[in-house]
C-alpha cells in the first residue's frame, strides 16, 4: 500500500546517478517496500484522490487484471475513521472498539518515539459503484508505519542563538501532538501545545492571546498557518515563516520574511517566498 499509493520516483541526479525524487515520507515508504522485494509493475494506477492538509490522507486506485483495488494512506485518526474491516493473519475481520482502542495505543507509542506515523488501508471496488460510492469508507485496515524525521545537526544551538537574539521560535506542524511535543523537546522549543481542531471557532481576540503561549501547534492546516501568522503580527511581531509545500504557500506569502527550502520545497513555494534556503538548513 505504502509503495502504491505513492508519488515518489526513482530519477537521476545532475551527475546521472540513480536517486530518489519527491516527499521524503513517500521515499522512506517506497525504500522500505523496496527492501522487502515488493513490486508494484502488476498494479496499474488509475486514478488519485490527492493528499491535502484538509483531508488529511491520499487515496490511490489501482486496476490489477479486471480488479479494480483503492490504497489509502495517511493520519492514523482520518484512516481508521474509514475503516470497518480489519486484516490479521492473512484474513479479513469485521474491526471491533477493542481493536481501533489498540491501534490508537500503538499509534500514540510511536508517537512518543519522535515517529512520524502514518496508517494504511485498502479496499476492492465495485467498478459499478466507482462514482456512487465514497471510495474512502468501509476499508481494510492495514497497519501503522512509523519513519523517523530526526532534526538536522545543528538545530537546537540555532534555536538557543535565536533565544539570544531576542527572537522566539513556535513549531507549526501537521504532526500529531504527541510527536511534536517530543521533537521540540529535543531542539529546546517550549512544550505548551495547541491543535489545529482548537482554534476551529475561536475570536481574533481569543487567537491573539493564545499565540502569546502557545510554542507548538500541531495537527494544522494551510488556514491555521495563516491564522496564527496574522495574529503574531496584531500583537506586534515581525514574523519570519519557513515552508516547503504548496499547502505552506498562504503563509510564506503573508509572512514579513517568507522562507521556502531549497531542496525539499515546491516550486510555488519557492515563487512565493522572499528568501530561500538551498540545503534546507535551519542553523
């Protein structure tokens, strides 16, 4: 599922040797499957629902002979919510509250390792409901995956020289919680936390004074970014955001200093931001 639903290549690089190009999520997930001898030629992709920070997950069709087959992947919480089925020991099962409860306790233990977790699913399809049914519900539940995103070298020390300097550093992410709780702990960002879901109908007024804080936001989306960016700026700061994606786009343009990567980020990221910083390096 991992190396289906994936939009990871295998390319070259300016000296014409093999590398992997895309997400570094989507290359860790098509390496490990690559390492396990999995090959992916017999499955024919047919159609993508695309990955968004809305949705939170991605969602692949595949026909294999006459089979038409869907692959999801994405937060463990947005998978499991699809699933009713789950796959153990080689059979399927109707998935039970005790099985979601273990799921979530395992995806809660990787978490805690600095793990970034992603669960997958799957499904035939009927090709006679493809465009009645919601291709997303009633899945089989596949497994959790956790790869490490380990801070680059150097990090925490630009962190504390930024504390120096008078400048304070918040952690903006689609992370769960828990992960980033435990990734700012090592790169010295403060612990106080707040999640995507609780800044869904707050006031300006109420935005501005959690901002105040708030070091860690997790589970955000491309609007939350934008929100609290301009609730930063009401309360006097000058606001330096970085980004990679085209999600991050929004804020990199309102920000005072927009900074996009050089390496990992997309073209409109780059377009839209003032500064960008060609090996990716925070320090």
């Amino acid at each position: 599922c991992g190396l289906l639903c994936n939009n990871a290549v295998m390319g070259k690089d300016e000296n014409q040797k093999k590398k992997y190009i895309g997400d570094p999520t989507e290359i860790a997930l098509l390496v490990a499957a690559r390492k396990a001898g999995i090959q992916p030629d017999e499955y024919v992709r047919v159609d993508e629902i695309p990955f968004s920070s809305e949705r939170k997950r991605m969602t692949t069709i595949h026909r294999k002979n006459k089979e038409l087959l869907v692959f999801t992947k994405g937060a463990p919480e947005v998978i499991l919510e699809g699933c009713s089925f789950i796959l153990e020991d080689g059979k399927v099962r109707r998935l039970s509250k005790g099985d979601k409860e273990i799921i979530a306790s395992r995806n809660r233990d990787l978490a805690k390792d600095a793990l970034r977790v992603l669960a997958f699913a799957y499904k035939a399809l009927n090709q006679e409901k493809k465009k009645k049914e919601n291709i997303e519900n009633d899945l089989i539940f596949l497994g959790l995956q956790g790869m490490i995103d380990a801070p680059r070298r150097g990090v925490k020390e630009a962190i504390e020289t930024c504390k120096r300097a008078g400048i304070r550093v918040v952690m903006i992410t689609g992370d769960n919680k828990i992960t980033a709780q435990v990734v700012a702990k090592e790169i010295g960002i403060g612990k106080n936390t707040l999640e995507g879901k609780d800044l869904d109908g707050i006031s300006s007024q109420q935005l501005r004074a959690r901002v105040k804080e708030v070091d860690i936001f997790a589970r955000v989306s491309p609007m939350h970014k934008v929100g609290i960016l301009k609730a930063l700026q009401e309360n006097g700061h000058v606001v330096a955001m970085t980004g990679d994606g085209v999600n991050d786009a929004p804020a990199l343009k309102n920000a005072d200093i927009g900074v996009s990567m050089g390496i990992r980020g997309t073209d409109v990221a780059k377009q839209t931001s003032d500064m960008v910083l060609l090996d990716d390096n925070f320090a």
